[in-house]
C-alpha cells in the first residue's frame, strides 16, 4: 500500500480511517476545497479592474476559469480588457523599453506643451532592470500652463497608436501636477511604497498630514493625525526639501528600494 503523507497525516493513520467511516468524508479534503475556491478567486483578483468582492461573485456563479469570465457579459469594458490583456498585463517591462517610452511621451508632450515636464517615477526611477508598469508624473515649469494639458496628450498619444485603450481616464480631474506641489507628487509616485509609509508617519510625529500634494498642518485634537487639504501647505520645491523638512536622510532615488 503506498503511502500518501499530508500535512503530517498519513491516509493510513487510524484516525483518518476512522474520520471517513465514521462521517463519509475527510475535512482535510475539504480544506482542499477550500484552498480551489481561495486560489481561483485571488486568480480572478488579478485580472484588471475585478476586487476580492467581484472575484468572489464570479466564483459563485460558477465561473471556474478565466475562459469561463470571457462568456460572461456582466463584465465592465476595463474588466474585458483586463482579460484581454491578461498576460501582458501580469508581465513586466525591461527597463529599457520604459526608458524609450519616457522619450517618446517627453517628446510627445514637448510638441503639444513647450517646457512640460514628464518624468517615469516608481521603480524605473528607482532604477530597477524591470517594472510592472509605467508611472508618470507631469507639470510645467510656469505654474499655470498644465491646466487642460492631459486631454490633448492623451488624445495625440492615441492618434499615433501610442496608447491603445483606456483603463481609466477620467476627464474631470486634473491628473497633471501644478508646479508648486510636483515634488511631493514625485517623491510619492517614487515611492517605494515602504518609504512613503515612513515618510508619512515621520510626518505625523511632526504634526502634518503628507500626502501626494503636500504637507498640511495637522488639526488640533484629532491626535495629529490628519491635515486638511486647502489649510496652508508648506511651499518645497525639490524632494530634498521635503527630506530636509522632516529631518529624513536624503535618500537617491535608487536607494528608495526599502
Ligand atoms: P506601483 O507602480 O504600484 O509600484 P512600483 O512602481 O514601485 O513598482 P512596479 O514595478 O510593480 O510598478 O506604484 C508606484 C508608486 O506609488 C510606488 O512606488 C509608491 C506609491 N504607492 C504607494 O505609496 N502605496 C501603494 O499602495 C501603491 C500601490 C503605490
Ligand atoms: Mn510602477
């Protein structure tokens, strides 16, 4: 007799045998049927555009495999589209096709808007050999000229095939940083995320509130937890101030991989 060894239970052991006599079934099975439902919904989880509640109503109706969502039409277009691209979604990008893109966007947006500034932040910026994705960050030197810039880049980005298909885009917020607040929309689309967490708590020990727009001073009796946005910002114009500013050591950006 063979013997199959699992979780320190042996299929021979007295007390399995006795459990499937006595009860028609084993509970370790069932945690096996547990763990199916756990790793298809958390695979559901990773396509574009589907959280934990979506992936677990999927699975629910029966949907076991990603063919099984293509058939569905309850799906939103991002959540297609996450399909679509599944693979090349999951896949990273080399770091050097992330820095060819930076110079066709940085010449892009130079044609549209003379003097905009457009950085790759996140990892590529950290200087990793690959990225999940692109982060860009943009602003333009003059403080006002940004305004209404996105839309007109976004549309010539899709007229010469640059960009494809939207995931998101919404048109009524202005994602291009104004000047006066760019660095702290740089030092956070930097990140990593561990430093921003630190820089932020290391904020709070000095009474702001840090965010991607700002330092804010935080509000009496809420324990100095939180800031308001529209209170008086705190005008930096380079990440070493912002550094500085919390008596943080200065940290390049490829020794932001905390
Ligand atoms: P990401 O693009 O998610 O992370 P990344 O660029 O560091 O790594 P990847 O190669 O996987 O793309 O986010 C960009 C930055 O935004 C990240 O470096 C820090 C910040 N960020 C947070 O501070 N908290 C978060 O939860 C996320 C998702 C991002
Ligand atoms: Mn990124």
């Amino acid at each position: 007799m063979s013997l199959v060894v699992w979780s320190g239970l042996r299929y021979s052991d007295p007390r399995v045998i006795q459990e499937i006599i006595t009860t028609g079934k084993l509970s370790k099975l069932e945690h096996f049927e547990i763990d199916e439902k756990v790793q298809t919904i958390s695979l559901f989880g990773e396509v574009w555009g589907v959280g934990p509640a979506t992936a677990l109503k999927l699975y629910d109706k029966g949907h076991r495999t990603l063919d099984d969502l293509r058939n569905d039409d309850s799906l939103t277009n991002a959540q297609k589209l996450g399909l679509k691209y599944f693979d090349d979604i999951r896949q990273r990008v080399p770091r050097h096709e992330v820095q060819e893109m930076e110079q066709i966007l940085q010449k892009v947006g130079e044609d549209v808007l003379p003097g905009v500034i457009i950085i790759c932040g996140g990892s590529y910026r950290r200087g990793k050999a690959t990225c999940g994705d692109i982060d860009i960050i943009i602003t333009h030197p003059d403080g006002t000229s940004h305004k209404g810039f996105l839309p007109k880049f976004v549309k010539c980005l899709k007229d010469m095939n640059f960009l494809r298909e939207d995931l998101i885009f919404s048109t009524h917020s202005e994602e291009v940083y104004p000047r006066d607040i760019y660095t702290f929309g740089l030092v956070a689309w930097t990140g990593n995320d561990v430093l921003n967490r630190r820089l932020r708590l290391q904020a709070e020990s000095r009474g702001f509130r840090l965010d991607d727009t700002g330092f804010f001073p935080a509000i009496q009796g809420s324990g100095g937890k939180r800031g308001t946005k529209g209170t008086a910002n705190m005008k930096l114009y380079t990440e070493r101030e912002v550094f500085d500013f919390l008596g943080f050591p200065w940290l390049e950006p490829h020794e932001r991989n905390l």
